[in-house]
C-alpha cells in the first residue's frame, strides 16, 4: 500500500467477519484490498489525492489523473448487489448519476468523477431533498439492462417468508406485505426500467465541475485517463458534464424495476427527523418524491411497505433490534391511507 492511502480502521471493523455474498469473506477480501488499490493506482496511473473514505462495502481514495484533473477510486467488497454498478453508472452516463471514467469488475474497482464528499442532500431540508431526489428518480429513468436483476424475482423470493426470523414481525405485516407484491406484479412494466434502488440523502453528493476535455495528455473525449486500457475505458461521451453543485447520485445498487420502487430509502432516512409525527412525516416525503418523479404514490407505497417488511426480516435476522423497531414504526404509518 502506498504511504500516503490508509484503509481506516472503523471500514475494517465493518467489513471483517462477513460471510461470502456469494465469492469472498470478508476477511480474506480485506488481506488482499492493499493489493487491489496498489494495482489500479499503477495501471490507472493515477496519484493518490486526499484521506480514504469509505461506506459500509467500499473504500474510496481521492486521486489525480495523469493530467491532474480530480477523480476518486473505488474499491469494493465483492457482493451482490454492487455486482451490475459498473453497467447501470454506464447506461447512465454521466446524467444524473456520478461520471464513470473506468471499470475493471472482476476486482470491484471503479474510477469515478470526484464529487463533493462534503455537501450531501442530508445539508438541504427534508421537502427541498425529496423534490431532489424526486427528480433524479425521473433524471435517471431509462430502459432495464438485461443483466441486471429483475425486481419481479427480488420480491417473489422476498416475500415468501418463510425464514424463522420473519416469526419476529408481526403477522399482518408479512400478509399485507405478500399480498401487497403479488397486487403489484400484476402490472407487465415492473422489470421494465433501471432504477437506483438506494437512492437517499447520503448518497447524493455535488458535483465539482466536468471532467470532460479536461487538458492535454487526457483520454478520449469521455476524459480518462492516457494510455488507459480500451476494454475497460468507460467514460460518459463528450457531452457528460457534471456542473459545479450539480445534485449527482452515486452507489446505486440497481435494478430491473419500476421507479415507484426507488422511494423507499428516503423514507427511513433522517430518521430521527421524523419526531412523533412518524405517519405524517413519511406521507409527506412519499409526496413530495413522487410528485417532482412523476411517480404513482399508491404504488411507490406499495413498494415502500414491502421493502419495509422484508427488511424488518432482516433486522431479526442480525439481532439488530432497534432497525426492528424502527421498521415496525415505518410499516405502520405506510399501511395508513392519507
């Protein structure tokens, strides 16, 4: 590892002791991390550029290309649901969500226009976020990808509860929740549109500015990096721009489905904002994406609901009992009619 990258200690903590999601544990991906950033930083040419940040899956290391415009290399933990991010930032293009410059998927590794890791949606108030992220979910609306899991499979599996911790949540809301998605299935356009299925204040940053046509010694138009290997350049073309302040989402975890099924995560967001007026809160965010999305509400919540139970699933699953709690609360003020 290079002196100036350090993988920092509180991302170790989250990823060591993880189970395969299906290819690699935890631990052994994180012996062999130092190796997968010390081997893009060379191939890419590029110089590392600030303090590593990281998610929950992911680090990422601020860099400069070889003609110094700034770019960010992500590195991931193998797991399912990042496994098409490289293809649905692709499709993308640079519109909405942040720029692909590169891709090597085999590693999990990404080079990225470099977005403003300091100014989030979490900085605006909550009705200015939603209608921000109301309008990404339309912004980024194009055609599914064949590739790409479909949303018809995710809930048929999902919905089955049939895990013993799914005993943990109350009966009715497995019901509604089953019943619910087997209503929703219904209508033949469910796989039909690539949709950021993670799409939350956190996970939308500004931008910086373009990085197209960003001096000599260059890529493409698309701005990668020189000398580049051609199989894995991937830039958004010469017309991707990424203006300065521009709302950009990232980390989309995508898939074959209908837009209503992006809401979710911003209903649980911010969520100690919410106070005691849970119900009225959430209605209200559910609103107000959906009108600046041009959603269908009734389906978006929907959708919500589900998500909500099988997470609630989840959450018994891992011991974690105030998600449990929490997910119980929101699937309450979502089986209200408002």
């Amino acid at each position: 590892m290079p002196d100036d990258v350090t993988i920092p200690a509180e991302f170790v903590r989250l990823v060591a002791g993880r189970a395969p999601e299906p290819e690699i544990s935890g631990d052994d991906w994180l012996r062999s991390l130092p190796g997968l950033v010390r081997g893009a930083l060379a191939r890419w040419e590029l110089t590392p550029d600030g303090p590593t940040r990281h998610g929950r899956c992911a680090v990422v290391v601020p860099v400069r290309l070889p003609d110094r415009t700034p770019a960010a290399l992500k590195v991931g933990w193998p797991h399912a649901e990042s496994r098409h991010e490289h293809l649905a930032l692709r499709a993308w293009g640079g519109d909405g969500a942040v720029e692909l410059l590169a891709a090597d998927p085999n590693r999990s590794t990404l080079l990225l226009a470099r977005l403003d890791a300091d100014r989030s949606l979490a900085g605006l108030d909550v009705e200015e976020a939603c209608e921000v992220l109301g309008t990404l979910l339309r912004r980024l609306d194009r055609p599914a990808l064949p590739q790409i899991p479909r949303l018809s499979g995710w809930a048929q599996r999902r919905t089955a509860f049939d895990s013993p911790a799914a005993a943990r949540v109350p009966r009715r809301f497995t019901q509604q929740a089953r019943s619910t998605a087997r209503d929703l299935l219904q209508d033949e356009a469910v796989d039909a549109r690539l949709v950021h299925t993670d799409l939350h204040d956190g996970n939308v940053l500004a931008g910086l500015g373009s990085l197209t046509g960003s001096g000599p010694g260059s890529g493409a138009a698309s701005g990668t990096p020189a000398g580049m290997p051609s199989a894995l350049s991937a830039g958004a073309g010469p017309d991707a721009t990424t203006r300065e302040g521009e709302w950009t989402a990232i980390d989309p975890k995508p898939m074959s489905a209908e837009p209503a099924f992006g809401v979710w995560p911003a209903l649980h967001n911010r969520w100690d904002e919410l106070g005691r007026e849970v119900a009225w809160g959430v209605h209200s965010r559910l609103g107000w994406i959906c009108e600046a999305a041009g959603i269908d509400e009734d389906r978006a919540r929907g959708w919500a609901l589900v998500r909500t139970v099988v997470d609630a699933v989840g959450a018994a699953a891992s011991e974690d009992a105030e998600r449990l709690t929490a997910r119980i609360t929101l699937a309450k003020a979502l089986a209200q009619r408002w």
